[in-house]
C-alpha cells in the first residue's frame, strides 16, 4: 500500500479482483442503478427489463396484504426497535418465533437480522475450537463463517456432499471428544441442487457431529411432502429438512425471510438449550442493531399469507420454473434441472465471453444475475436466472426467446 495525497491509504489491489471490477464498470447488468420498479419490470435510465435476478420468489414484495401490515405496527413501534435483542424485544420477535417454531416442526427459532452475520457469529461459537468440516460448493458466506471460526482455533476441512464416504472417513479422522460441526447449503443458490441430507444427517448422527444447513433459497419455496400436496415442491414451504424427511436432532438450520418471504430476517431452528447459549454468546443478539419495524410486520404478515395461499403460489411457480427448464433442456444446456427449483445456473465454454453475453441479455431487455470469477470457480462462470411468482407467462416467453438467442450467438456449456 502506498500514502496518497490526501493522507489515505490505498488498498493494494488483489490481482483476482481484477476481471470483477472490469465487470462492474463495463457491463450494464452489474451494479446498475435501478431507477423504476413495477413489480419484476425494472427501469435502468430509459431502457426497461425483466427482471430475472430477483430472489423474492413468492411475489411476497408486491403483496398488497403484506404491504398493508406495515403501517400499523410502524404506528405501534416507531419505524426501528431501539435496542439490541439481548436488551428488549418488541411482542412482533416472539409471535414470530412462535409462528416460525409451528411452521418448521422445529424445538424452537431465534431470529436475528441477516444470515450472513448468523453464519459469521454462531458457526465459531458451535465449532468451539474443535473440528468443521464445510462442503465445497457451500455459499460463501457460510465458508467465510467456517474461516472464522479456524481463526478461533478449530481445524477447517472440505467435502463434498455427493461423497458422503469422504466425509465419513474425515469424521472418523479427527480425535473423538472435540466438537465436529459439518457445514453445507441446503438448497444450492447457483443450481437450485438439494443434497441427500438424510444420507450426511444420519452419518453425523452416528459420529456425533452436528449439521449446520444454511437453507436460504429452500425456506419458503420447498417443504413436507404430502399425498394432496399440489407441486412437487411439497407444502407449506417449511424447508429443506421437512422436504427431505428429516428431523431436527443433530441439526441446525438456518434460513432466511429476505428471499422468499421478501423481509429482512433470519432464522435458526435449533433447541431451546443453544438458543439460551446463543442470546449470550453470539454477537447480534447481544450487539447488532434489530430489523426494522417493517420487515418485522411483513414477516409476519407474509406467514399468515403462506398459511393460506402459499401452496397456490409454490404451485404456479413450479408451473413457469418448468416452462423455462423445460426450454434450457430442450437447447442441450448443461443447466442442473433435477429439482425443478426456480433458480436456472447457465454456465458458458469461455469465461471472457460473460461481458458480452451480459450486454446481449440487456438488450433483450433480461436482467439476470451474473456468476463472475471469483465469486464462482472459473469453471462455473455464466449466469443465474432466479423465476419468481410475480414473473408472467409472458415474461417466461421473452426470457425463452432471449435464451435461444443466446444459445445460437454464444458458446454456452452443452450437456455432453
């Protein structure tokens, strides 16, 4: 780093930055400013898109029911909590808890503000200086949580969950009597991939390890299986373990309000015995300021909707999920589509090709979400298209079109 005239020290450049940060100032698509939003159209300057980014998935952002509950409790409880949770909690954080806890089958909930700073403060606190082990794909926040944790004195090893008999013989590998955490996604937020969790819960079980799943993309979309369910997502939408079959022994989940639910909040469904050690160990519950007012009441709000007219929704967004994999398959893309889940990953042959694929989709008036080295391995460079309830089905038919275009001008990755 070098002095600069005003005193300051400039960052030293990270030479893998590098193609992120020519991105960012010569593609459109990324770190655009957003000047119009009519549910998922979106104006940039005079140029309107569909929008394809949005990880609201439910529509629950549009709803009017849900906008309606924000008013009153802002009336109620000013538009921001004053305190951290350690020192008060509005009534709105218990109903929700106790709402959330009936909803997942879970022993009990603790709501703090943000997934990423739960992976960043409970994983170190779990880990204990003893052994974590985090899968290879897992989403970066929850790897940088794992990060912190080594830094606190834990050993740090990868797996990976198709391999369960790897992650058993690194279980066994490790001296017995230290605590063993296992840390992976439960639904893949580039593929939309769930893996076997009763296969790796039923191995951490036998070795006395506990399993952390982060399910910020399955909360809300994917839930218990059921005979009348009316998608192959499940009902209720209660998450990754319930769709799986699982329980909640030997695991903490995680999950997130601020996708599906459209709400800044999130979760962990853990017993009651960690939650009381967490509202003195973790650091947001005893410092970070709480969620908005707002965000409280339309979570709230938002699962009162899901009661109702949630498998309705899930229903038709299976529907047009369907439409757009359905579509991808038909062009021989290489795009994950065993779950049918509304996140759609296009990876391309060439990385250096994404600007240029980027300034197409612009122009077709699709905004998408851009997977750029290094926030994915280079081999996995492309783009993400999430589909949400909001999206028409004549938005699915201009994302289709834009998609075969993109397939005929550029060298996205086929299915060998």
């Amino acid at each position: 780093m070098r002095e600069t005239a005003a005193g300051l020290r400039e960052v030293r450049r990270d030479p893998r930055w590098a193609e992120l940060a020519h991105l960012r100032r010569t593609s459109p698509m990324c770190d655009a400013v957003l000047d119009e939003v009519r549910g998922r159209h979106i104006r940039s300057g005079d140029h309107w898109l569909i929008d394809f980014a949005s990880c609201n998935y439910l529509g629950f952002d549009w709803d009017p029911e849900i906008m309606d509950a924000i008013a009153p409790a802002v009336r109620q409880w000013g538009t921001h909590p004053s305190w951290s949770r350690l020192l008060g909690s509005p009534q709105l954080y218990p109903a929700i808890e106790e709402r959330l806890t009936a909803l997942l089958g879970a022993p009990d909930t603790l709501l703090l503000p943000t997934a990423t700073l739960i992976h960043a403060s409970v994983i170190p606190v779990l880990a204990d200086q003893g052994h974590v082990f985090v899968e290879a794909r897992a989403h970066r926040t929850v790897y940088d949580g794992c990060v912190s944790a080594r830094g606190q004195g834990a050993t740090l090893r990868r797996f990976r969950a198709d391999r369960p008999d790897e992650l058993d013989a690194l279980l066994r590998a490790v001296p017995s009597g230290a605590p063993r955490l296992v840390c992976l996604d439960g639904v893949d937020s580039m593929t939309g991939g769930i893996p076997d969790l009763p296969v790796l819960a039923g191995l951490c079980r036998e070795r006395g390890a506990t399993l952390y799943v982060d399910d910020t993309h399955g909360f809300g979309v994917i839930g218990e299986r059921a005979a009348d369910e009316l998608c192959p997502y499940g009902s209720r939408g209660n998450g990754a373990v319930r769709h799986t079959g699982e329980s909640y022994d030997g695991i903490v989940l995680v999950g997130g309000f601020s996708k599906a639910y459209s709400s800044l909040l999130a979760f962990l469904a853990l017993p009651s015995r960690l939650k009381d050690h967490l509202k003195v160990a973790a650091a947001p519950y005893l410092y970070s300021g709480p969620s908005p007012t707002a965000s409280l009441a339309t979570a709230l709000a938002g699962l009162e909707v899901n009661d109702r007219r949630g498998d309705a929704i899930r229903a038709d967004l299976h529907r047009k999920s369907v439409r757009v994999l359905d579509h991808v398959d038909a062009l021989g893309l290489d795009a994950p589509t065993g779950h049918r889940l509304p996140i759609v990953e296009i990876p391309l042959v060439d990385a250096s090709e994404l600007e240029a694929v980027a300034g197409f989709l612009w122009d077709q008036g699709i905004y998408v979400t851009l997977a750029a080295y290094p926030l994915v391995p280079r081999d996995r460079v492309g783009f993400r298209v999430q589909i949400t309830a909001l999206n028409s089905d004549e938005d699915i038919d201009r994302l289709n079109d834009a998609l075969t275009g993109a397939s005929r001008r550029f060298a996205l990755r086929r299915r060998s």
